[in-house]
C-alpha cells in the first residue's frame, strides 16, 4: 500500500473514537461472574503495583522497568526460552501501564465480555479469556520477535489482545446487534498530535459488526504501517501492540464455537 | 334532607342493628334475609345508632326508627326513653308497651344485662317493627316445624337457615342457590346432606376447619350414614388441634366395623400430622391386610416411610400404587423422587414426566417435576450428548489452551519441548475430557465404552469426574507455564 495513503488513513481513523453505550441484547444468565472476576483481578493487581512500584519512596521509570520488565511480554526471551516464558504471556495480560490504560480495556472488557460469558458459561469465558490471551501473545511473539530485532525486547503488557479476543467473539456472536455508541473525535499523540477526546453531542445505534470491524480494520493499518516502518527504518515505534490486539481478535473469531455453552446448541439460549 | 334519603339512612340503620344482634335475622322475610355476617357486632351495634340517632333528629316522628334505636341503646334508661318516645306517637303500639314492660321486670330483677344480649324489646317480639303482623312464623325448611321468621338457626333440628359463603365470608339465605354477595355458587339445600358436604369440603379448602366442623356436623344431622362423614369430621377436628378426639372417634368407627379404607387413612393421617409414626405404620399396615389392591393404602404407608427417612423400604409400596393406579399422579411424584434418591436418573426422568403429565399444572408437585426434569434431563440432544462431534468440539477449547502455552513456553518450537512438557498435554486432554464428561456429556461415546451404556449416572459421579477433570487440567498448566529451569537474562535498558 502507499504508504501516504496509509498513514492518511490511520490519521482518519485514529481520530474518530466509538464508545460503546449499551445494547439490545437481553442476558440470559445472572451475573457475569468471571468477567467480574477478571476485572477484579487487572484492578487488584494494577493497584498493587501502584504501591509496590510507581509510588515507591524515589521510584523512577527505570526502576519500574526493571521491577516489572520480567513479568512483561518479551518476544525475545520467549523465543529463547528465556525469562518466564509462556508465564509472562499470562502476567503481562495484567498489567498496565497506568490508569487510563487501565479504566480503557476494562470498560471494554465489561462491555463486551458480559454479552459474551452469557453465551459461554463463565466457565468456559474464563478459558476462552486465557485462550485469547495466549492468541494475542503467540502473533505479537511473531511479528515483534522476528522483524526487527530491536523491537523483540520491547515488552508489551495489558489486557488489551484478550479484550480484542471477546470483542471479535461478541462479533462472531452478535453480529446482528446493534451497540448504541457515543463517537468522539480525537488526535493521535503517536502522530505528534496533542491529545484529547472530543465527544459529539450524538450517540448512534451502530451495527455491531460497524463498530467492530472498524476498530479491527484500524489494527490492521497500524499494523500495515508498522511493516512498512520496518522494511524503512529497521524498527517500528507503536505504542500500543496492534499485533497483539489483531492475534487475540483472530483467536477470539474463529475459535469461538469451542467454548460455547452446550445450552447454544440446545436451543435453551 | 329528603325523605327518600330519610328512608335510606333508616334502612341501612335497621340492617346494622339487625347485623348487631345475636340470633334475629333482620329482614322482612328470609328471602331478603342477606347481611354480612359479624365478627365484631359491637361494630354494628355503634353504627345502627349513629345512623337511627340521625334519622330521629331528622324525623322525630319517625316510629320505626324509635322502635329500633331502642333495641341499640345499651343503657336502659336510653331504651326506655326510645320506647316512651314511640308510645307517645303511637299510644298502642304493642312492641313498644311489651318492651317497656319486659325493662321494668328487668330493671327490678337485676342489673343491667351484657351488652350483646338480645334486647327486650327484640325478646318481646318487636325486633322487626316493619313486619309485625301476625305471621311471624314459618315452618323450618328441614324439620317442618314452626319458627321465628328472625331464626338463623332452626330450635328444633339445630340446621342453620342462613349459611357463611366459603368464597367471601358473607351469609346467605339457605334458600339461595348462589351467595347474594360474590355469586359463588353454593349449592341446593334441598340436597339435604350433599349440600352441607360440599359446603364442608369448600371450608375445608378454605382452611376454615372450625366452620367446616360444623357443618359436617349438620351432614352427620341429616345422615349419620354419610359416606366418609367421620373421617371429614376425625381431619377437622385434627386440624383444629383435637386430634386425639378425632382419633378416638376414628377408632371407635374401626370398632364397630373396619370396613372403611378411607377411616383407616384418616386416623394414619392424623398420627402422621402429630408425629405418632409408629401408630401411623400400624394403621397403615392393617389398612393394606384389609385392603390389599388399593393404591391409595400402598401410598399413603410409602409416603410415611419416606417420610420417617426409610426410601428403600417406601420404594415398594410407592411403585406398587403406581401400578394399582396409573393416573395417581401423586405417587409417581413420589416414586420419581425415590428413584433420584437412588440414583436412577432415567427411571426418575421417566416418573416425573408422568407426575408432570398426570397432576394439574398449578399443583406445587408439578411445578416441582417440571424443575427437575429441567435437572435430569441432558442438556443436549441424544444425537449430540453421545456423538463424537460435541465431545470433540468442547474438548479442543481447554486443549488449545495448553498446547499454545506449551508453544510460548517452547519458543514456538514444538521440538523444544521437553517430555515432561508432553506429559503435561497430555495430562491436559485426559483432565479436559474427564472436566466434560462430568458436566455436559456424562454420556459421550469414550465414556459409554469406558462404562457401558447409561454413562455417569449419578450426579455424585459426575460431579467427582468433574472436580477431577479440571483439577488435572490446571496441574498440566501450571507444569507447562512455570519456568522451571530458565534463567533470567539481563534487562535492557
């Protein structure tokens, strides 16, 4: 693709922002007891690093990199073994870098994973969750460890490649929805742009396939210019793992049907 | 005010008076003879004279409602002055001098009599002023004997003339086939004893087991020989706590002749409600040696020992009432339940389709059939529940997960993992398929060859196969993730 085009396209995209309101669909089961508990665990967890790392007496940024640098995903130790290896997979997933980091995936998290555990059995949520996660870890592995060299050591955290993962489920699920979204405009700091998130005043009831491809179409730019970065300039600098959130996605889709709730096929759902 | 008004505060005066007094009916003639029956006449006594005080500030020349405001003073002196008042309009006036009369026997005999005493005015016979004539009597509608058209209840038979509707409280004239309040159809008094019979059996339903005992009373009046009449009359009494009164009764009946299922049953009842077990046994035992081919003596001896924790010795007589009696609706609920108890999920299923099928669907026990059935019954269709496909499709999900672990954890080099790393996977599809076996498929096609046929049975099963399953599950992911034996390289900065 050329790459003006393409970065004139990220540029459009990334300024417009869905905020996903509420949908139609009625919940069939009671409370979503493993998407809750997921949640719980990332806000545990995030609040327990803050103490323990961020807001350590003369805590800087190196040393917070240090401290939590192991538990993060690294493409290259896991391609070497290294480290914890498919561990951190894991621990990375619950991880963030900070509150807004944090208060994004799991607002999206909630949204979606909801709607999704209805359909899945929390038991088997939880799994598909896991599943996800190790997705988004296995094609982020792929793509980071293996183009560019300097990219393999750059760790990648947060829940972010598992959301995408129930998102795309939701999709696979729920496609005939409607999700009534509150678009926003916004710059794109990774652009040079100063940031900031402009709602309109109009919230639209958006078909959800809408609203969801297009924030998977919106990876998969990224990630596009991310290659083309690569093939330039030997390094790709993104701040957020597009990869991860594009392998989750992927694992979320077509993996779905295994962890649907029998109750689906037996028409009690 | 106007006199029609006058006339309408006058009546509804004279029917709370009416409906304050003890034993007078109120109205003109029986047919009319409808008030709501009283459980605080006092209540009605108060308002009779609120409404005959208003009416005789409004027309003090008004007789009749002098004549009624006496029969509702409480004070004597307050009686007096009414029935003086209605001689003075009226001179000869009979009610009121023989009222006036009967006072002043009473006023020098003793002190003033209770409050709900009839009055002596209502005592002299001139309760109802506005049908005072000569015919005040009728004969009784059971007994043919004269009586007061006043009477609620005949002195010489003891039957009641008017009857408390079971569906709104209210009393009705005997003679109405529907009660004049609700229209709830109560019955033909001409019926004589099934008339009282129904009425029992609908107080009964109602919980109103002191009505209900009295009006078994007026069958046993009627027809001593009524069929079940004692046995009605043994569950009212039980119900109203006089239960050994009610099993003497009982048993004095079995003396005279133990021919009667039905008596046995009720005095087994009765020691079943007081918690007599041993007693309840016996009679229900002699009950099945008379009656050996009765369903309902097999169920109700079924019902106690389950009841007595005993299944395995209830089991019998249940499914033996279910096969005396295929619609007894009741005893396949119970049969079902001691099936689930045992463990035989597909004779329980089976039992409680019929328990659904047979009772109505308001019945507690049909709901309660319907929701097990809900429990019992495979989640998914047999095609599916035993088919290969199904196993397969929910077993990949949990396996996936390890096996993607184990690629992470191997560099995504499947050549480096290590034979323990083998063992976990293969640990991994052993825990998957136990964890859905006991959840969603006990009867999936690997399990039906492991052990036969019926799969996992019980939910104990089930539930243990599960727990195990998912125990071996976790332990193949926590051997693949943790990083035994790799080292920490050193962090860029």
């Amino acid at each position: 693709m050329n790459p003006t085009l393409l970065i004139v396209l990220i540029v459009f995209s990334r300024m417009i922002f869905f905020l996903p309101l509420k949908d139609r669909r009625p919940a069939h089961r009671g409370f979503a007891w493993m998407t809750a508990s997921i949640l719980g665990v990332n806000v545990l967890v995030h609040i327990w690093v803050t103490f323990t790392v961020y807001l350590q007496p003369g805590a800087t940024a190196e040393r917070a990199w240090l401290a939590l640098y192991p538990y993060m995903e690294v493409p290259q130790w896991i391609l070497d073994g290294q480290g914890l290896g498919a561990l951190s997979s894991l621990t990375s997933a619950f991880l963030h870098a900070d509150l807004g980091h944090l208060l994004g995936n799991m607002f999206m998290l909630w949204f979606f994973g909801r709607k999704v555990e209805d359909s899945t059995g929390s038991v088997r949520f939880g799994l598909l969750y896991l599943f996800c996660g190790f997705m988004a870890s296995l094609v982020s592995v792929i793509f980071r460890g293996t183009l560019s060299p300097l990219n393999a050591t750059i760790p990648g955290l947060g829940a972010s490649g598992a959301i995408a993962g129930i998102m795309a489920a939701y999709l696979f699920l729920y496609s005939d929805q409607r999700i009534l979204t509150l678009v926003s405009l916004q710059s794109a700091p990774e652009l040079g742009l100063p940031g900031c998130i402009l709602p309109l005043p109009i919230p639209l009831w958006l078909p959800s396939w809408v609203f969801l491809l297009y924030n998977f179409i919106t990876d998969a730019l990224w990630a596009q210019l991310a290659l083309e970065l690569v093939k330039r300039e030997g390094v790709f600098p993104l701040g957020v793992n597009v990869f991860a959130h594009l392998g989750g996605a992927a694992g979320g889709f077509l993996f779905i049907y295994f962890f649907l709730h029998p109750d689906v096929f037996a028409g009690r759902r | 005010m106007q006199r029609s008004e006058v006339q309408a505060l006058l009546r509804e005066g004279i029917a709370a008076a009416k409906a304050g007094q003890k034993k007078t009916d109120p109205t003109e003639a029986r047919q009319k003879r409808i008030y709501r029956i009283d459980t605080d006449r006092i209540k009605h006594r108060e308002h009779a004279r609120d409404l005959l005080t208003q009416v005789v500030e409004l027309d003090e020349t008004n007789v009749i409602a002098w004549l009624w405001l006496s029969t509702v003073m409480d004070d004597l002196a307050e009686k007096r002055l009414c029935l003086e008042n209605v001689l003075v309009l009226d001179p000869d006036n009979k009610p009121a001098q023989s009222g006036l009369a009967q006072l002043a026997r009473q006023a020098a005999a003793a002190p003033a009599k209770p409050e709900l005493d009839p009055s002596p005015v209502a005592e002299a016979g001139l309760a109802d002023h506005t049908v005072q004539t000569s015919n005040n009597e009728t004969p009784c509608l059971f007994c043919q004997q004269p009586i007061s058209i006043m009477d609620t209840t005949c002195g010489h038979c003891q039957l009641p003339l008017v009857v408390e509707c079971p569906n709104c409280k209210t009393t009705t004239d005997i003679e109405h086939l529907h009660c004049s309040n609700c229209s709830w159809s109560i019955g033909d008094y001409r019926e004589r004893p099934t008339y009282f019979a129904g009425l029992a059996r609908a107080y009964q339903a109602d919980e109103n087991h002191r009505r209900a005992l009295e009006t078994w009373q007026f069958v046993e009046i009627l027809d001593p020989d009524y069929p079940d009449l004692y046995v009605h009359m043994g569950r009212a009494q039980a119900a109203l706590g006089y239960s050994q009164k009610a099993i003497d009764n009982l048993k004095r009946l079995l003396q005279e002749g133990p021919t009667n299922l039905a008596v046995y049953l009720a005095l087994g009842n009765i020691y079943q409600e007081t918690r007599r077990w041993r007693s309840a046994e016996a009679t229900y035992r002699e009950a099945l040696q008379m009656f050996p081919t009765t369903a309902q003596a097999h169920f109700a001896l079924g019902w106690l020992l389950m009841e007595i924790q005993r299944p395995q010795d209830a089991l019998p007589y249940i499914r033996k009432a279910t096969q005396l009696d295929p619609q007894h609706g009741m005893a396949w609920y119970r049969l079902a339940q001691l099936y689930e108890m045992s463990r035989q999920r597909g004779a329980a299923t089976q039992a409680y389709k019929k328990a659904a099928a047979l009772l109505s669907e308001e019945s507690l026990a049909a709901q309660k059939s319907h929701e097990r059935l809900g429990m019992l019954e495979p989640y998914l269709p047999k095609r599916l529940a035993t088919g290969w496909m199904e196993l397969t499709r929910q077993s990949l999900g949990p396996i996936l997960i390890c096996v993607l672990a184990a690629l992470l954890d191997a560099g995504l080099r499947p050549w480096w993992i290590s034979w323990i790393g083998w063992g976990a996977l293969l640990l991994s599809i052993v825990g998957a398929f136990l964890w859905i076996s006991g959840t969603t498929l006990p009867q999936n096609p690997v399990i039906k060859i492991l052990v036969g046929e019926q799969g996992l049975a019980s939910s104990e099963l089930q539930v243990g196969v599960a727990f195990f399953g998912g125990m071996c599950w976790l332990l193949a992911m926590l051997i693949i993730l943790l990083p035994i034996g790799q080292s920490i390289p050193e962090i860029p900065l």
